[in-house]
C-alpha cells in the first residue's frame, strides 16, 4: 500500500508542476489582463495543491495550515484583480 500511495503522490506532484508551469507560461504570454488574471489563479490553486499533497505525504498538517492561507490570500487576491480590471480601482472613494 505504501508504495502504490508513494507513486500516486508523486504522480500527482508531476502534475501539478506541469500545470503550474503552464499557467505561468499563460501569464506571461497571455494576450489580454483577464487570461493573466486566470493564470494566476490556476498558480495559486496548483501551489495549494502541490501543498497538501505534500502535506499527506510527509504526514504533516503544517502544510495543510500553509495551504489554506494560500488559498484565502489567492481569492483576494483575485477578487481585488477582478475589481481593478472591471472599475479600475481597487477601493472606491
């Protein structure tokens, strides 16, 4: 069990890698705001789940703890990008 938990875990790794650096690859290449808006969600939402794989892996829940922190700056973040390209300011006077 432990070895086919391992190979899961890793593959699972490999994976979110690969889509993080997709994203960034979408970020820095995007053609408009709103696709780079979405990369960096999709950044935000693979880091947190390289995190908790991470986290089941080593049996820890330290990283379960860093991973929901990432998850609540990333909406934020995102709700504070999504406010800025729509109005153009973040807060309103």
């Amino acid at each position: 069990m432990t070895q086919i938990f391992n190979f899961a875990t890793s593959f699972a790794l490999v994976c979110f890698v690969v889509g993080m650096c997709l994203a960034v690859y979408r970020m820095t290449a995007g053609p408009s705001m709103a696709d780079r808006v979405l990369a960096l969600d999709a950044m935000y939402i693979n880091g947190m789940l390289i995190l908790l794989t991470l986290g089941l892996r080593f049996n820890s829940p330290l990283y379960f703890d860093i991973g929901l922190l990432i998850c609540i700056f990333g909406f934020v973040g995102s709700v504070a990008m999504a406010k800025f390209l729509l109005r153009g300011e973040v807060i309103e006077p």
